[in-house]
C-alpha cells in the first residue's frame, strides 16, 4: 500500500512537501535579499540556477510517477524514514542558510565584502546548503517508497548540483583567491570527511 498516497501519511507527506516550499520560498529566496547590504562584485551563474530549477521539477515529477507506479517499491515503513530525512533536509538547510547569512544568494555572485565563512557546518563543508537538499531528495524518494524515485532524484542531483557547486567553487577561487584555495583543502564539499 502507498502510504504517502492515503489517509494520515497523505496528510504527513503533503505538509512535508508545504515546509519545504515554504522554507525555500523564506529561506532560500526572501532572507538573503533583505539582508542584502553592499554592492555585488561578480556575477558568475553560468545558467546553474536554471538547470537547478529545471531538474528539481522534472525529477520531483518523476519521482511521483516511480511512488505512484510502484516502481521499484519499498516497504511501507520506509515512508516514516523518507518523511523524517525530509525535515531533517530542510532543517540543514535553513541553517546552512543563517550562517552564511548575506552572502546566501539564489544565483553564484560575489559581493564587495565578501569572505570565506568557516562557522558552523562551513567548518567541515563547503556546501551544507546543497546537503540540505541532498537528504531531502533522499527523504521523498523513500516517502513515495520507490528505490527508483531515490536513484532519479540522487542521478538530478549529482547533475544539477554538482554544476553549481563547480561554479560556484571557481567563481569562489577567483575572487576570493588563497583564502578560498586554503578553506577547501580543509573541508569536504557535501558530506564531512567523506565527499
């Protein structure tokens, strides 16, 4: 049976989805432009923003046609799993969010002042954000209980994501120079000591 298609787990999964829409709507999109201050230095998006937007809605898409078909199906108490990893994402992601504060944009950019952030989660990785997003796509392909909507959204996310954060990292290294060189030699890109 689909629970995330029914009853109580219907409920659960459609207010899943509510937060995390509401939390990039706030977080992602609304916070850093009200803290904006200072001029933007460089603007080097490179079309990441579009292909994120493109393959978050296609592989969301087919993620619900794999849950919906059953394909590659998986027990009913993975939904609770798939549900729990979906706050935990946009939990990680929030906070990865606050610390870096006005430097959080939607497009990759520089601004006048800008500087390596090694608070919190940045202290181990350089993208904690995109791990956010990371366990959420974990977390709806195991809701809609389908190992094929997990291996969808991991494939749209190494595409998509992985772009950006290459983008991001040379955009990152040209303006802020040895500063930048030295921190991602320390850190991890996704996960700590691992990725």
């Amino acid at each position: 049976m689909l629970v995330f298609a029914s009853g109580l787990g219907l409920v659960l999964f459609d207010f899943a989805i509510f937060v995390w829409i509401a939390s990039e709507i706030f977080g992602a999109a609304l916070v850093p432009r009200l803290r904006r201050h200072g001029a933007t230095r460089v603007r080097r998006d490179r079309g990441s923003r579009v292909l994120i937007t493109a393959t978050v809605f296609f592989s969301i898409v087919i993620a619900f046609y794999f849950g919906y078909g059953s394909i590659g199906a998986l027990p009913e108490w993975i939904f609770s799993i798939g549900i729990f990893l979906m706050f935990l994402g946009v939990l990680v992601r929030q906070y990865a969010i606050a610390i870096l504060g006005r430097f959080s944009s939607l497009t990759v950019q520089i601004a006048e002042d800008h500087m390596v952030v090694e608070k919190g989660a940045y202290r181990l990785i350089r993208h904690p954000s995109y791990t956010g997003i990371l366990i959420t796509f974990i977390g709806l392909g195991l809701a809609v209980q389908s190992w094929g909507a997990v291996l969808v959204l991991l494939l749209f996310f190494g595409i998509s994501f992985g772009y950006r954060m290459r983008v991001e990292e040379r955009t990152l290294l040209s303006g802020l120079g040895r500063d930048y060189a030295s921190y991602m030699k320390r850190t991890k890109r996704l996960i700590p000591f691992l990725i």
